[in-house]
C-alpha cells in the first residue's frame, strides 16, 4: 500500500485566482507548521511542485525526511489570461462559469482545462508511485492539484470535488490498494 499525503502549500494572502504565478507563502505561524509536521509520517519522502510557495512549504516541514526534486506536474491548474484576476473582473464571465460550473474541456485563454490539469497530475502521481512503491509520499501542492486526486479518489465528477474545501496547510491523505484509490482524510488541519 502507498500513502500520499497531499498539503496545500501556506497562504498566499491573494484575492485573484492564483495559478502558475510565482507568489511566496506566509510561512510565519511556526506553530502550525510544526504541528503539521508531526502529523506527517516521519519516513515519508517528501515532494513538491515547483512554484516558490509549494517549494517553501515543502521545506518548512520536511524536517529529516528525504527531499524529492520539484515536480512542475504537480502545479496548480494554468489559469491563463484570467491569472491573479478576480472572478468579477473577467470579461467572459458565461466562460468563467462554464469553466466553474461545468468542469471539464473548457479552458481559460491560454490556460488549461479541468480534464488537462488532472491528467497532468494523474500521470505525475503514476510516476511517484512506480518510483517509489509502498513509500509514504507528502506532496505540497495547490488547491486544484490536490482536487483532482480527491475526484479520482472518490470516483465523482469535477462539479462534486469543488465542493470539498481545501485548506492552506492542511492534509488530504488518499491510500493506494493496488486497484484504486481509498480517501483517509480530505482537509484534515492539524
């Protein structure tokens, strides 16, 4: 059996939709982050995706576990045109909706879809497993990036993982049996 524990990366304090732009974590509740730590298995390896705010979160609370290379697959979804905008502030709102509402093929301009982004993750999270079987993985990642593996996890649709809340620092942990997927916890805040 393999374990992932997926942690969103800390806040980032943006109001806009936040997806390939390289903003920093607020790392500063040092509290939080030990806590979390501790909650994390002590010999998991330990993953990133390759934005400064998963990187800096990943290194923050890998403590002595082995530290994987960054995996740009495990960013969060490619908003495109509509990077840092705030929903109100996007021309095609009947696409922003769509985009939202109807997950799936619809992409944002020069952005990537729903399908694009879980496949994308999907397969960077093969890899992880072929490379390391039976290992313990934390992967720091981003809201959507942790969604799609909640959707496959759960075997609903992109409309239903939207609704489960994914929290900065918090643990999503999904269990490999080999067959699929098996859901521990989604959101867990230690």
């Amino acid at each position: 059996m393999s374990r992932v524990f997926w942690v969103r990366h800390g806040p980032t304090h943006a109001t806009g939709m936040v997806g390939w732009s390289d903003l920093p974590a607020d790392l500063g509740d040092t509290a939080r982050l030990a806590r979390l730590s501790a909650h994390l298995p002590g010999d998991a390896l330990v993953i990133s995706s390759d934005l400064a705010r998963a990187r800096a979160t990943a290194d923050a609370i890998a403590g002595p576990r082995p530290r994987l290379a960054d995996d740009p697959d495990l960013r969060e979804i490619h908003f495109g045109d509509w990077e840092l905008q705030r929903f109100d502030t996007i021309p095609d709102q009947p696409r922003l909706r769509a985009f939202w509402d109807a997950p799936g093929d619809v992409r944002p301009p020069g952005g990537e879809s729903w399908h694009e982004v879980s496949a994308r993750v999907g397969r960077a999270v093969a890899r992880l497993r072929a490379a390391h079987p039976g290992r313990d993985i934390v992967a720091v990642a981003h809201m959507g990036t942790i969604l799609t593996q909640v959707q496959a996890a759960l075997g609903i649709t992109a409309y239903e993982a939207f609704g489960h809340r994914i929290d900065p620092l918090s643990v999503t942990d999904l269990h490999w049996h080999g067959k699929g997927w098996r859901v521990g916890s989604v959101n867990h805040c230690p």
